[in-house]
C-alpha cells in the first residue's frame, strides 16, 4: 500500500478488514465441515454415522433407526423379529412415544392397546420372521431414550438425538 | 412462536453465510448465480413456512423478517461496529494506479474486473488513468479517475 496521503474520504478501516478476511477463512472451513457433517449424517435423514442398529441381528429382536433425527421429520425405525409363534407381539415404551408421533406402522396392527408404560401392537403373520416399519415423526428435541420389545421376550433400548 | 423463531433463525444463518461468502459472491449476478439464488429462496420458504400453509403464519413469517430488517438497519446505525460486522466497509483496491494485490486477491476482485468498471464508468483505458478503486460494501467498484491537468 502506498504511503502517499489519500485525498478519498472513506470509512476504511484496514485492521477490521483484515479480522472480516480471517473470518471468512474460517467460516468457509467451518462450511465444508458442515456440509461434511451432513453427508456422514451428523444432521440426520441417512448417512453412514447415523445409521444405528440395537440387538443382536440372529436374535430374536433386531433394531435398525437413525441416530440423529430433526424435529418436524420422520424418520424409520424398523423391528426385525424372527423365530416367532404365531402372533408377534411387540411394544414400545411409552416415554419414547411422548415425543415421537407414529404416523404408521407396517404392516398395519390387528390390534392396539396402551398400558401405563408401553404401547402394544399384535401383528399376524403367515411367516416365523417379521419386520415392521414404523414411521415416527419427532416433536422433541434432544436426546429421546426409547425402547422397544417383544411381550413375552426380549426387549432393546436405543438412543436418538433430535436436533433442530 | 415458533414461527418467529424459524424466521429469526433463517434470517441470522443466511446474513452469516453472505457474510462468509464475501461482498463479491452476488454483486454480478450471472445466471447461473439467478437460479441459484432462486434455489436458495425456495429451500429457506419451506424451513420458514414449516407445514403451516395458513395466511396467518405467512403474515408472522414477513413481519417477523421485515422487523428483523429494521431492528438490524436501527442497530447498524446505532452502534457502529455493528453496522461492520453485518454490513462490511469498503476496500481500495486500486491505488495511484497500483493494484492492491493482497486486498484485491483476498476480496475475489480482478484487474479485469477493475478494469472493466474503470471503462464502464469513467471510459478509462489503462490502470494509470485510475486514482482509486473501490471495492464497496455492496460489493460493487466504484473507481475514481486522476484528475486531467
């Protein structure tokens, strides 16, 4: 810059541009390492960190959700139940359903009942293996504790965090 | 108020991101910066408006952004410093017919850019003829020709 004294009356202020340029450097960083965190699914709808999985996938109830979710979205959670006689029986806790909405459950239930803490769903199926699909809608936010099982088995417990 | 709060939101995130993008990324709008700024504008309605489609949440969703708008003008006047953080200053680029490289580079502003606004305004033909160029804070240059003796 040259030392000549300038005739322009301007508000330039070269220390706070410098400061403006370091921000924006790092603002740009902090950019790719959102955009980063969304493809690796730290913001929730898909992505490999967000893929979560509960239970033992040979047992007889095997969860897949996502581990981060937004509040107003659904997501997926599926229930893998296998080596069940006649009906599957299953349930989920209802503190979990405080802050969830399940707009549908496939295949659809034969039948619905609420306890104090759980909610029960009886499906009907032809085949020993069953999975279900819940499509859950999330109205809270932070960490949601959830827990799912079957009635006269196994139950599994997983953890989603619901973010803005 | 859940809305205004959608609003507020929208509004600080894209002030923050067009404030990272620096005060060139859309002084000359190409094309393809037209559509992408229609992109833009529709992404931001859905997180603004959410799933209510009613006239009174349209009605919240622009008050709200349009007293964001003044509250923001008020507070910029009133304090300066944050009238620099939201709305930049600007920058000479060209000086005594000496491109500034540094502030040029660090700005995305070029010579032929500076050029260009140097023939378009003042009809200069060589970067000796510029006294100053500016690069301002709406990201437009304004240049300033050495006096003719």
């Amino acid at each position: 810059m040259s030392d000549v004294p300038r005739s322009l009356e301007i508000d330039e202020d070269i220390a706070f541009q410098r400061k403006e340029w370091r921000f924006q450097r790092i603002g740009v960083a902090a950019l790719f390492l959102f955009v980063l965190a969304a493809l690796l699914g730290l913001t929730g709808m898909g992505g490999p960190l967000s893929r979560g999985e509960a239970g033992n996938s040979n047992g007889p109830l095997h969860v897949e959700y996502e581990r981060f979710v937004r509040r107003g979205s659904s997501s997926k959670v599926t229930l893998h139940f296998r080596g069940a006689t006649g009906a599957t029986r299953f349930w989920v806790s209802a503190p979990y359903l405080e802050h969830v909405q399940i707009d549908s459950v496939i295949p659809t239930p034969d039948l619905e009942s609420v306890e104090t803490h759980r909610h029960i769903y009886v499906i009907r199926a032809g085949s020993p293996d069953v999975t279900v699909t819940l499509n859950v809608k999330h109205e809270g936010m932070g960490s949601l504790e959830a827990e799912v099982g079957l009635v006269d088995g196994p139950s599994v417990r997983f953890s989603q965090f619901s973010i803005f | 108020m859940d809305t205004v709060l959608r609003s507020a939101a929208v509004y600080i995130f894209l002030l923050v991101i067009f404030r990272i993008s620096g005060k060139r990324s859309l002084s000359q709008i190409t094309t393809f910066d037209f559509i992408l700024l229609l992109i833009i504008s529709e992404a931001t309605q859905q997180a603004l408006v959410g799933n209510d489609f009613s006239m009174v949440n349209t009605c919240v969703v622009v008050a709200s952004l349009v007293m964001l708008d003044i509250t923001f003008s008020w507070m910029e006047n009133r304090w300066t410093t944050f009238g620099r953080v939201v709305g930049s200053l600007p920058v000479v680029v060209v000086e005594y017919g000496h491109l500034l490289e540094d502030r040029a580079k660090r700005e995305g502003v070029t010579l032929p850019e500076i050029l260009t606004a140097g023939r378009e305004t003042h009809g200069l033909e060589r970067l000796d003829q510029f006294k100053y160029a500016i690069l301002e804070r709406h990201g437009g240059i304004s240049v300033v020709p050495h006096e003719k003796n």
